[in-house]
C-alpha cells in the first residue's frame, strides 16, 4: 500500500509596508546623523583649549563639526553594516 505525498506548500513572505522595513529606517537613521552634522556646522561652537605659560598663552579652537563628522562617519559604517544587511532568522 502506498501512500501520497502530502503537497509542500511554499513559504511566501508577506510583503511589509514600507514603515517597517529595516532598510527605510537604516536611512532614516544614517540621514538623521548628517543632519546633525550639517546642524552642528551652520549653528555649533568651537572647543577652545587655552595653554598658559609663564610667559605666553596659546589659544587652540576645534570646531564641533569636526568632532562630530568624524563620529557620524564611524556610526554610518556600524549603521549601514547592520541595516543593509540580509535579515536573518535564528530559531
């Protein structure tokens, strides 16, 4: 006596609305960063580090931007590494 093979139904995966897909926040996030930046360019201050001596003083200013870009630039790469990535599923 045999049997029949019971039919393999395909997995499909639901199309997901674009506010809850990970690559829309990823952008999100990474734009939201280099808004900061731009932010912190037009309106931000300088860090100002005074060395005084006996008999000089000698006055450094860093612009914020430059603290800030650099930092940006470092969580973009973080960001987009997890964000862009294929999604997987433990379990």
């Amino acid at each position: 006596m045999t049997t029949a093979p019971l039919p393999i139904q395909a997995t499909r995966r639901e199309p997901r609305a674009w506010f809850v897909s990970r690559p829309f926040w990823t952008s999100i996030a990474i734009v939201a960063m280099w808004t900061a930046v731009i932010v912190d360019a037009i309106v931000g201050t300088e860090i100002v580090a005074v060395a005084t001596t006996a008999t000089t003083t000698t006055t450094t200013n860093i612009p914020t931007v430059v603290i800030t870009g650099l930092l940006a630039a470092i969580a973009t790469i973080f960001v987009a590494r997890y964000g862009f990535s294929p999604e997987r599923r433990d379990g």
